[in-house]
C-alpha cells in the first residue's frame, strides 16, 4: 500500500500562485509515474500533469501548459506542483495519484485551490 499526503491548497487571487505537494510513503519502492488530477463541482475529474519517475519525464493538460509545473522535491517521494497565473476555472479539488503500471491506483484526500477573481 502507498498512502499520499497532499498539502499546500488554498486561496488566492486571480494571477497568483501556489504550490501543492504530495508526500508518499508506504511501498514506494518502483512507483511507475504521480500525477496531479482536479474535480470542480458538478464536473468530471480531469488529469493536470504527471511525472514520471524514472527519467523524470513530465507532461500536462494543455489547459494548464506554461502555467503548472510538476517537480520532484529534494525528500524522496515527493512531488510538488506550482502553480502560477491561477485563473478562476483553475479553483478545484486538486488530487495526487500514483501507481505502479499505467493506472493511478493510489489516491490522496485532495487539496481545495480556490481562485477570487
């Protein structure tokens, strides 16, 4: 089992920034790839960005390209995404996931990013 701790969500005006990380811990050992995922109210959940562990390869929705970077933080099994120029649509539950092949199988309790316009 892998257990993700996020943190970091809030609230911010429009053109400000933010960073969420999400710390794993448990079996981490070979993790596949931990992406980020957001869910407003009355939509679906939709992908932000991931990474790759191995490698470090990264890649994003293109709503969000420019604006989100994910990272690997210096603490083993962390990741972080900062996020700059947040626009209003950006504020959601913002969620990490990760797992071992192609799916997420592990999920975090979510962060709230709310974005005053």
């Amino acid at each position: 089992q892998v257990q993700l701790v996020e943190s970091g969500g809030g609230l911010v005006q429009a053109g400000g920034s933010l960073r969420l990380s999400c710390a794993a811990s448990g079996r981490t050992s070979s993790l596949f790839r931990t992406g980020w995922f957001r869910q407003a109210p009355g939509k679906e959940r939709e992908f932000v960005a991931a990474m790759i562990w191995s490698g470090g390869s990264t890649y994003y929705a293109d709503s969000v390209k420019g604006r989100f970077t994910i990272s690997r933080g210096n603490a083993k099994d962390t990741v972080y995404l900062q996020m700059n120029r947040l626009k209003p649509e950006d504020m959601a539950v913002y969620h990490c996931a990760t797992g071992r092949a192609e799916s997420f199988d592990y999920w975090g309790q979510g962060n709230q990013v709310t974005v005053s316009s």
